[in-house]
C-alpha cells in the first residue's frame, strides 16, 4: 500500500511528502482506514511503530471533513500522554502534518508557567496535545472546555497507569461529550489496562497489534570494558578522545547524580555533552534533547527513565556506563542504535559488582560480548582503592539499606538533637538554675510546659504578656530580695 492509496487530503499528502515517508508502516496501514471510518481503535503498539502518524492523518483528515470550527476556550482533539517529552513529540508530529492546513494544535503540560499555555487556549484549539495533571488544572481555571470534544486518543496506556494517572484519566473521560470517536493505545494489555480500555471505547472497537520495530541485536557491534567504577569517567573520557567516529553517542546511567558527574568529568575534557533526567526542569531538558538532535552536542546522558519515549535517530554510540538490574532494559538501550538499516555499536562498562548484570544479559541476548581494546587500559589512571565513603556513593545511589531497629534509633536520635537545638534539654546545672527560676517565673515554666507536653503553645501575643509578666515578678523578687 501507498499514501496515494489511502484517501488523504492534498495538505495532508503534502506534508507526508515532505516528510520523507514512503510507505505506511503496519500499523498505518491497519488503523487509518477504519479511524477514517469513524471507527473507535484499540491499538497495542510501542513508540518506533509509527503509531503516532497512524492516528494524527485520520484525525486531522476527519477534522478538514467536518466543516466544523473551533470555538474559544475548547479544543476538538484531545491526545492525553502521561510525560511531558511525549506530549511535545506528538504535538511535534501533529504540526509536521498539518503544515499545510489551518488546523490549530497546542500543547500543555506540568512544570513550568501556564501563562502562555492559557493564551493559546483563548481563541480554541483544534488538537491539543497534554498531560493529565495540567489539563485538568487548567479545566478548573476555566482556560479550558472538553464540551465540544470529537476525537479523543488515551496514548501510552500502560504507563500512564504506571505513573498513577488512573484517577485523572477517569476524570478527564467523565467530562467528555457522549458522542466522539476513541482511540485506546498500549504497548502492553495486562487486565487492568483492557478494563480501563473498555470504559472509554465503544463496543466493538477495530483491535491493531503490531510488534515494536525491535534492532535485531547481531547488527550492534558490542565491547565490553571490566573496570573499577571510580576509572568509568576517565575510560569514557579516553574512548571519546581516541574515536571522532563516536559523533552522536548516547550514555546510560542507573542515577540521576551518575549522569551529572559524567557531565562534569567530560565538560572538564572539553566534549560537548548535557543530561536529562528527573531533577533537570523541562526546559533544560528540551534544551539538551534539541541540541542532541541537532549534533550540537555531542553526548547525551541519560537515565533510564528519562529515556523513556524519547525518539532520537543516528545514533551511533551507545554507552552503557552502568549496567541495569533488568536485562530486558539492557536490549531497550542499545536498541537506540543501529536504526532503519544502519549500524551501531554498543559499550558496556561492567564493574566487580555488575557481574551478575552482565552475566543476566548475556543470558537474555545469548550474545557473549567481547571484550574491548585491551591497550586502553595502560592509558588510564591506575585503579584507586575504594573508600568507605565512595562505596557508600558508589552504592548504586542508593542509601544503604537499615534495620527497623536502626530506623528507629536514628529517628529518635534526631528527635533529641532537634530537642536540645529548640532548647529543651540544658545542661544539668542550668536545669537546677531553671527549676529555681520556675519558683518565681510561672508564666515561662507553664509555656515550656505547653512545649514539653506538645500542646498548641499560646500565641505570640500571650506569650508577650507572659514574658512580661515573668519579668515584672523577677523585678518585684529582685526589690523585696533587696529589702
Ligand atoms: P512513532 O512510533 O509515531 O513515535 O514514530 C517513530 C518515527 O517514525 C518518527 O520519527 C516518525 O517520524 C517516523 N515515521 C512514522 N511514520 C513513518 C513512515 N511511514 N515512514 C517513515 N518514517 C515514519
């Protein structure tokens, strides 16, 4: 089948054009025909498929059908993703269609100001593209009406339950006008997604599966390093420096902190390179995956989670600075790699206590990795003996793990230094000085009294006139001591 074949607006065959596309993929060619139809669609496909293109030309085609229009404050296609980098990619792919039409799209989501997001909502939005969580904060505000909703798309299924987005997507559905055509997609169909697909979806909707467009792993070329983990910094230094053939290399850290470090160590050696992940704010993040894209930098350290959905084509390198646990998320990394026909090679550092790591992955992919350039290990720094402390850090970011006898005296230990910081304990002999002192002052024993029982102490005002009190009596001591 061709896009020719398939009943498409002159805009839309346009934009495909333009896009270099020259065939529909499976899942294309399966879903736009029966969305044309107005058909509901419950699709179990993964990001790489081509599942986006699938249901964005069938609804922007029905959108030009309808001779509708947008009225302010409202949109007509809602796409509901659970990350905010899925969010900007699809609304990406909607105006890369719909360039050559006067549909409308926007795109909302969480962490950052909503102060331009609500004006593009003002004058109606054709397809708005958004997370649960700002969408539906921005329909309390009112910025925002599902009312005249016509097409609504539950992308990425799975993991938006993962993320515990259940609640906000049964809220969303309840707002939604009866009549609409829905589109359901997951990478994966365990009951409780099926359950939820069937509260949202007409009966009988047309069902697409297609397998995700997996690398075969024989076309990555592998190596494997056995190294200490405080050398993993200087051997990437050393592979980059050493191979300009690495131009757009992608690195894979198990933590947050990990990532910036390798940042650190490689800025230090004058290689372009940024991180992404959990901690970064999402413009920064944009930041590093643009000019990732565009080669402007070139490294990008990531960590698994923030990885996740994110398309980037050409890589070439991609590095496995840490194993992962999962060897099912091993194949998923080096999986960037080695796209639509082209090669790709993945490295993968494994430290004395990545053993069983590797030994998991090689069990999965029956692949032996070989191992690396024996000679680069002359170049490196010789190994340093690790250090309580660094073992502590090196712990895979994790803090150890402690007793609940251990939990419990350390909270109690902190309890009482928070105690003795807020004055609750003195010194033995200004305890002795104290008690003396609450003959006199009875005003100041009953406030710490109120602190020591923890009652609600008394307000400011009262504590003034208590403190005033106490003085004025100390006063009055001091005078008839005198006499
Ligand atoms: P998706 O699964 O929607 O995230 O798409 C993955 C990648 O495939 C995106 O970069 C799309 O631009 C690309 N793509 C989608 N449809 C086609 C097609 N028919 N031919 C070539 N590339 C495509």
């Amino acid at each position: 089948m061709t896009f020719e074949e398939l009943p498409l607006a002159n805009p839309l065959q346009r934009a495909i054009r333009a896009a270099n596309y020259e065939k529909p993929t499976p899942i294309q060619e399966k879903a736009i025909p029966s969305l044309l139809d107005g058909k509901d669609l419950l699709g179990i496909a993964q990001t790489g498929t081509g599942k986006t293109a699938a249901f964005a030309l069938p609804i922007l085609q029905r959108l030009l059908d309808s001779g509708k229009f947008r009225s302010p404050k409202t949109c007509r296609a809602l796409i509901l993703l659970p990350t905010r980098e899925l969010a900007i990619q699809v609304e990406e792919c909607f105006r890369l269609y719909a360039k050559f039409t006067a549909i409308s799209t926007a795109c909302i989501f969480g962490g950052v100001s909503d102060v331009s997001q609500k004006r593009n909502l003002m004058r109606g939005i054709d397809v708005l593209v958004a997370t649960p969580g700002r969408l539906l904060d921005l329909i309390t505000q009112k910025a925002i009406s599902l009312k005249n909703l016509e097409f609504f798309v539950l992308d990425e299924a799975d993991r938006m339950l993962d993320m515990g987005f259940i609640h906000d997507i049964r809220k969303v559905v309840s707002m939604l006008p009866n009549s609409r055509q829905n589109l359901f997609f997951s990478a994966t169909m365990p009951q409780n997604i099926s359950d939820l697909a069937a509260t949202i979806l007409r009966p009988n909707p047309v069902r697409v599966e297609v397998a995700p467009q997996s690398t075969p792993i024989e076309r990555i070329y592998q190596e494997l390093y056995r190294i200490d983990k405080r050398r993993k910094g200087a051997l990437l230094k050393e592979l980059l420096c050493s191979h300009e053939d690495m131009k757009k290399v992608l690195v894979f850290t198990r933590t947050k902190h990990g990532a910036d470090k390798v940042v650190r160590v490689l800025e230090k050696a004058k290689i372009k390179s940024a991180a992404i992940h959990g901690n970064k704010s999402q413009n920064r993040r944009q930041e590093a995956l643009g000019n990732f894209k565009t080669e402007q930098i070139r490294v990008l350290v990531a960590t698994d989670i923030a990885a996740r959905g994110i398309d980037v084509d050409d890589v070439s390198h991609v590095f496995n600075y840490d194993l992962p646990n999962e060897p099912e998320t091993f194949v998923h990394r080096i999986g960037r790699t080695a796209r639509a026909g082209k090669d790709g090679v993945a490295i993968s550092f494994c430290a004395p206590d990545e053993e069983e790591d590797l030994r998991n992955i090689e069990k999965l992919t029956r692949v032996k990795i070989p191992e690396g350039d024996q000679s680069i290990y002359d170049k490196l720094p010789p190994p340093q003996k690790e250090t309580p402390e660094s073992e502590a850090r090196n712990n895979r970011g994790r803090v150890p793990k402690r007793s609940g006898e251990e939990v419990k005296r350390s909270n109690q230990e902190n309890k009482n230094q928070w105690k003795k910081q807020k004055g609750f304990f003195k010194p033995q002999k200004q305890q002795e000085q104290q008690e003396q002192k609450t003959v006199s002052t009875s005003a100041i024993a009953e406030d710490l009294n109120h602190r020591k029982i923890g009652k609600n102490r008394p307000g400011s005002r009262a504590r003034r006139r208590m403190r005033e009190e106490a003085a004025r009596q100390a006063q009055m001591e001091k005078g008839l001591s005198k006499n």
